[in-house]
C-alpha cells in the first residue's frame, strides 16, 4: 500500500509500513531509514525537501 506524504517542505509517496486496518485520511508518521537502504551524498538542490526523483525518494537537508 502507498501513502502520500505532504509536509512544509514538499510532498512524496512512500510505502505505507503501519497497521493496514488504520483507517485512510491524515495522521502523523515517523520516518525510519535503515543503513542498508539509505545513500548519503552532498545535496544537489538546497534543501530542506522532501520529494520523488524517479523511483528514489530523497530527503534532502
């Protein structure tokens, strides 16, 4: 199941990963990031941003 996410600094579409019997509509979430699926580099853009480029969702600081 895919979730949109929208925030001040921009929108994107995730992987929804709670409870599938949560009801749809807005709520708050957590970011979690683990180390074998994460890519660090220097930003190509300023930031802060959160977005899709491609099939890669970037949260850019």
């Amino acid at each position: 199941m895919l979730a949109e996410v929208r925030t001040p600094c921009g929108a994107a579409v995730a992987r929804w990963r709670g409870d599938l019997a949560d009801p749809p509509g807005h709520c708050q979430v957590e970011w979690t990031i683990g180390e074998d699926h994460a890519a660090v580099r220097p930003a190509s853009g300023a930031g802060p941003e959160i977005c899709c480029e491609g099939q890669l969702f970037v949260l850019r600081g």
